[in-house]
C-alpha cells in the first residue's frame, strides 16, 4: 500500500470517528440554547423613524424550534440585548425559556440547566459572537453558525452550512432530530 493510501484511509476513519461522536452527542441533547442576533436573524437591527426595532426571522429555523419542542426538546434564548420583537417571536415559536439582557451568558446557561436539572453535556448552544464562547465552552455540544467569527467556530465542535438567519437553526434542529430517532419523515 502506498503512502497516500494509508493516509487516505486515515483520514476517512478520523472522519467517521468525528461523525461518530457528533451523532452520540447529538443523541444526547435535552435543551437547545440560542443566541438571537447572528444565529435566529442574519444579525442586522433595522430601526424604523419612529425608533421601533425589527428583526427578520426564517420561518424554517421557527419550524425547526417547534418541531424540538414537539418532540419533548426544551429550547430556551440567552441574549445580551433586550427587544420586544424577541419576546413576540419565542412567544409565537412556544418558547418559554427567554432571558434577556444578559450580561454574563455562561452564569445564566448553568442556572437554566440547574433550574431544569440538566448537565452541560445535555445542552447544544448556537452562538455567533464573541459574548457567547463562554457558553460554548460549557455546554456538550458548541455549534457555530458558518458565518460566525473566527474565534467562535474555532470554539464549536460542529459548524453549521448555513449562516445565521438563514436557516442555521433549522439545521441544527433537523439533526439533533434525527440523531434521537424522532425526525417526523423517517
């Protein structure tokens, strides 16, 4: 066997090993946890000349949230900001665990996974940003969105195809379904 043959085969077996781990931590999950602006929005705040705040959200990321909580999956959003509109849309999505304003992520991550009894090794966090690689750090499985920062994908064990707001959650939901066996189409 040649050199690049083995080589080859080494690194297909890494892959499988990495696939591999991915699926079991997958399987493993009880709570998603998102950021808003970055992963649920592509990150753009439009304020109209009255000073009222929009966001645009992708209805298949929404879909994707409502399906992991049909599915038994808590869901909750830590965010650094405060916005109406994010109150209207988890409200709209069925999401109950909202936390606003917050200045110190990863404190409330391990509060939230107490008050639910859940380890970090139960949690998947979707962050884009700076702010949120303390929780990515801490949780089982850290996830990026593609159109994260540098240091926030080198943080992620998994990273997304999709930018944030544009289905990246989405994405992230249809695997943790299908790695728990209860994707609705399979």
């Amino acid at each position: 066997m040649k050199n690049t043959e083995c080589l080859t085969l080494d690194i297909l077996w890494s892959v499988e090993k990495v696939f591999t781990m991915l699926d079991k931590k997958l399987g493993e999950i009880k709570i998603l946890i998102l950021d808003v602006d970055g992963v649920m929005t592509d990150g753009r705040i439009i304020i109209n000349d009255h000073g009222e705040e929009t966001k645009a959200f992708n209805v298949k990321d929404g879909y994707g949230i409502r399906m992991l909580l049909d599915a038994g999956i808590d869901v909750a959003v830590i965010t650094g900001r405060r916005s109406g509109v994010v109150e209207h849309r988890a409200k709209d999505l069925g999401v109950k665990l909202v936390y606003q304003g917050v200045k110190d992520k990863k404190a409330a991550c391990i509060k939230l996974l107490a008050e639910r009894r859940l380890t970090g090794n139960q949690a998947c966090c979707i962050g884009d940003d700076l702010p949120d690689i303390p929780v990515l750090r801490y949780v089982g499985l850290p996830v990026a969105v593609a159109d994260a920062v540098k240091e926030v994908r080198e943080a992620a064990l998994y990273i997304s195809e999709k930018n944030g707001g544009d289905g990246a959650v989405r994405e992230v939901c249809e695997l943790i379904l299908r790695a728990q066996g209860v994707w609705p189409l399979t």
